[in-house]
C-alpha cells in the first residue's frame, strides 16, 4: 500500500473507560483499564474482555498492588452482563501484563492462555532468587557499557523486584502459536507474534470484527521499550521489533486497534510507519555521533534528550544497546573491547554494500 493512502491517527472515542467500569468498543469487545501502583511514566494499562461463549475471555491482567484487585470485584459485580470469566490470556510477561494471572485464573478456575517463551521466561523470573556463587556472576554487561560503578554495582543485584508486582503463577498454561486461530464463542481470533519488546508477544487479530488487539506491540503514543538486557548480553531485539512492526503492515489499515496503554484507535499504518521511522532516525543520529569512538554510556544523550537516573538509565542503556547491535548486525558499526574492560563504538567510513564489512 503506497504511503499516501493510509489513513491518519484517530482514537475510537474521546473518553476513557472510569475504575471498575468497563466500556464497550465492538459487539462481545469490552475495554477496562487498572491502575499502575508504580511510579513509572505510565499511570494505567488498557485490559479487554473478549465474549467466550457463555462467558468472557480477559486479556491482560493489571499488576499485583494498589487497588487492582478491588477494581476487579467490581468488574465482576457490574460489568459481566451476570457470565462468568472462562479464560485468562496474557500477551506477554511484563507485570502489568501477567500480575494478576494467577489470581484471576484460581479466582474462576480457568485455564491460562499464554505463548511458550513469554510463560517460561516469567516463571524464571518469579521463581525464588537463587544464591549464584560470587565466581558465577558475569557483569560485563554492565562494565563494558561505560556506566558509572553505582550501576554497575546495581545491576549485579539483578531483577528481584519482579516477584513482588506479580502474584505466583498459574502453574499450567494452554500454548498461543503464531498464526493459529483461538475459537472463543463464534468468534475467530488469530495469534500474530511480535518479538523485541519482549520474547513472543501475542497480538490478537479478528478479521470479521477488523480488530487488533495489540498489547504493547503497537501504541499510539509511546514507544514500547526495546532493550538489550544482562542476560542475552548480544541480543538483536531491535531487529527483531522492526521485522515484527513490518509485518503488521500486512493487516488492514482501516483495522481498531485496541492497545494495552492509551486508548483505542486507527490509523494502523501510519502508526507502524511512524514507529519505523523513529527507530531509522535514532540509529542515523548515533551513527552522525560515532565519528569517534563512544562508549554505549556516552551516547545515551544523543537517543534521550533528558537526565535519567536509576531504572530509567537502566532502560534508556537497554535501548542504546539495541540500536547499537541493529548497526553493527547492518555492518555500519565496528566495536572493539578497550583493556578497561569497555566496548567502544565507531562507524564504519566505508558504506557496508561497498567492501568488507566486519561483524559481531
Ligand atoms: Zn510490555
């Protein structure tokens, strides 16, 4: 589809759905939002219950804490139209994603619905810390970024936050795979997996409701986190984001897209196209900055354009990193192990479709 035909951003409706109400966004497709009881940039996440038959699908499930819980109750005395929950689907790991699972799924006795990587990756990251032996830990990751010791020191203690935002696990689950069609009621929803935001996400697609529901795959108006993290230190997930980002431009770009964070809209396309267009214009202005050599920690500032501190540095490096191993898997970036145990990074002089190129 050429450019000029895709149809510009516009959200369903101006109004958003209050705590522990839901709002109805297609025939059998209800839009619910939780709070988040984090301090992070985002202050709630977009859940859906999709008619299952005599009941209702709930995709997403809001994070462990606050009031979510509370809100869910509620849902349940007024927003069911007197149907029971049949089934509990998360489309990725991420706690605002997976934080109630378990609770929803003992709460109604129903099976769990999750793709494979995403449900064993969380289930690692819930299961309780065990003691690695000091030989054991590995953290140049963090030494070869350039960060300050502080965060160095930081990150060795890892990432034993995650339990407590996220209740204990349904302990089996049922297997989303890409490209097969989840039958809920007479309605027809397809599995299409993204990957770089996280292992396998699952995005939900009904063509006879022309309805995606996106996760956190497509937004509209962040963009989702895409890092590199401590424990895939040579990852590629940016690749991965954008080849993924790519083939939603196979779907139609008149289809609603119900996303986990802001509010439902269209304009598909000239969202996807705009999220590409971001990232190309991120790894043009790091290769501009790489005319000398440059720690990862160094160039942060030419991606963000504010201070950062704490899990925001940690994010924003995940990132830098991201770009960084897209450049160097294009063959537009050279990198090299200084002896202070630092990566550095330089842009290749010689255009990569002209001569040798070197790798990873
Ligand atoms: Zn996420």
């Amino acid at each position: 589809m050429k450019q000029g035909l895709t149809s510009p951003m516009r959200y369903l409706m101006d109004d958003v759905p209050e705590g522990g109400k839901t709002v109805t966004v297609a025939p059998g497709v209800k839009w619910l939002r939780m709070p988040l009881p984090l301090p992070l940039a985002l202050d709630h996440i977009n859940l859906y219950l999709l008619a299952n038959g005599d009941g209702w699908m709930v995709v997403d499930c809001g994070m462990k804490g606050g009031i979510t819980r509370q809100l869910w109750q509620q849902v349940f005395e007024t927003e069911l139209e007197g149907k029971p929950i049949n089934a509990v689907l998360s489309t990725h790991m991420h706690p605002d994603h997976i934080g109630q699972a378990g609770w929803l799924v003992g709460h109604w006795n129903v099976p769990f619905y999750m793709t494979a990587s995403e449900y064993f990756t969380a289930r690692a990251y819930t299961a309780p810390a065990q003691d690695i032996p000091e030989e054991w830990q590995h953290d140049t990751y963090a030494v070869r970024t350039g960060m300050p010791r502080e965060y160095v020191e930081k990150m060795r203690k890892g990432t034993a936050g995650f339990g407590s935002i996220v209740e204990p696990l349904p302990r089996s689950f049922k297997r989303l795979q890409d490209g097969r069609i989840l039958t809920l009621g007479d309605q027809r929803w397809q599995v299409i997996i993204g990957r770089g935001h996280s292992p396998e996400h699952a995005c939900l697609y009904n063509a006879a409701l022309n309805i995606l529901i996106s996760g956190d795959q497509v937004l509209p108006q962040i963009t989702s986190n895409v890092s590199v993290t401590s424990t895939e230190p040579d990852a590629n997930p940016l690749q991965e984001w954008m080849q993924s980002l790519q083939r939603m431009l196979e779907l139609p770009d008149d289809a609603l897209v119900c996303p986990a964070h802001n509010a439902p809209f269209f304009g598909l396309h000239t969202r996807l196209r705009e999220l590409l267009a971001h990232h190309e214009q991120q790894l043009a202005g790091l290769e501009i900055e790489l005319v000398a050599p440059k720690t990862a920690y160094e160039l942060l500032p030419a991606l963000f354009h504010r201070e950062l501190h704490n899990e925001q540095l940690m994010m924003a490096m995940g990132e830098c990193l991201a770009h960084l191993h897209l450049l160097l898997s294009r063959g537009a970036v050279i990198q090299s192990l200084g002896a202070d145990g630092v990566q550095r990074y330089q842009a290749l002089a010689v255009s990569p479709s002209s001569g040798d190129v070197q790798h990873e």
